[in-house]
C-alpha cells in the first residue's frame, strides 16, 4: 500500500490545536535589551534549528536591520543559510564545526567554526 503524500497546504487555524505567533518587534527589542545589559561585551543572535522553530530567515532578517551583526548556527548549512539573510559585515559562527570536508564551504561563505576538541 503506497503511502499517503503530506499535504502542502496548511490546515484552517480553525482546525489548529494551537496558533503560534511570532513577534519579530519583541524578538528585537528582547536582543537590544540584553545587548543593553551586555556591559560591553558582544551579544549573538544564535539562530540554530530554524531559529529553534521560530523561522530564521524572518528573524535574521528583522535582527540584522536592527543592526545585529553576530550570529550562531549549529551546523554549516545553516550557515549557509543564513549569509543569505544578513549583510556580508556579520560574523556567522558554526557551533558544531565543520565536518571533514566542509573547511572549503566554510571559507567560501565566511562562516568561523568552533572546534571542538
């Protein structure tokens, strides 16, 4: 029996069990306050896991006309990803480092690993 295809429309909020909204404008002001609290320091935007579900790209976006210019992903495609959605001054960390073979993905988008030892 073949398997049923998922559907790529989304089902009626109606039919929701739950309705999340996101607030980019909170997001925001809750990175500026922190930032604020900061004493110096520089404050990162860590946007791993689709921005740990929230959407990445919305938030990249909306943080870096904010003027963020700091940013953590776990892995090196999300890297990727990501240089698409913030201006080429911000600084992208890849947690997790690359795996061997990525170096060249690394240099090439301008992502900085930690390695892990």
């Amino acid at each position: 029996m073949p398997c049923p295809q998922p559907s790529t429309d989304p089902w009626p909020v109606s039919r929701a069990g739950a309705v999340l909204t996101i607030d980019l404008d909170a997001i925001v002001a809750n990175h500026r306050r922190l930032a604020a609290q900061a004493g110096g320091a520089t404050c990162a935007a860590v946007l791993k896991a689709d921005a740990y579900g929230v959407g990445a790209q919305q938030v990249a976006t909306a943080l870096a006309h904010a003027g963020v210019r700091e940013f953590l992903v776990a892995h090196v495609d999300e890297g990727i990803s990501l240089r698409a959605w913030v201006p080429t001054d911000a600084r992208v960390t890849v947690l997790h480092g690359p795996r061997p073979g990525a170096e060249a993905d690394c240099a090439r988008h301008a992502l900085r690993p930690v390695l892990n030892t």
